[in-house]
C-alpha cells in the first residue's frame, strides 16, 4: 500500500486509520486524502495567479530586508561598537 517514500506512506496510514475508526463508529462516511500539493488541476489562471502571489510576495520581503540591514548598522555606529 505503501511506496517506498515515506511522504506517500504517511497519508496513506492516517486515511487507513481514520476511516477504520469512522467504521467503528457506524458511520457511512468515508474520508479521502492526496499526497499531492495540489490536485491536478490544468487551468492556467490558476497556476498564473499562484505565481503572481508568490512573486509579488518575494518582491515585498525583498524590498523590507535592506533596510532593516541598514538599521543595524546605524545602531553599531551610533554606540561605536567595533568588530574584531
């Protein structure tokens, strides 16, 4: 039932596990798992507007970062710490 990567074999034994429980309990439900990030999905737009997101994201962190480098330095020079 298992792959050799444990990534699949996790879900896989808590979909066994819960649905054996759910049995127990006689209840009709069942509960489906994916290993996948995703589901195979093939619309674009949505593949486009995760990737705006993320890029957008990674533009906003990278336009923070320099200043707060900036910060730090100021801070040494105003309480004169020198480095070895």
């Amino acid at each position: 039932m298992c792959s050799v990567e444990p990534v699949n074999c996790y879900p896989v034994l808590v979909n066994i596990i819960s649905n054996t429980l759910l049995r127990l309990s006689n209840c009709t439900a069942r509960i489906r798992i994916w290993s996948e990030v995703f589901s195979r999905t093939q619309s674009t737009d949505l593949k486009n507007h995760i990737f705006f997101n993320c890029l957008s994201y990674l533009l906003v962190l990278a336009a923070g970062l320099p200043p707060l480098f900036a910060v730090s330095s100021m801070e040494d020079y105003k309480v004169k710490s020198m480095s070895c």
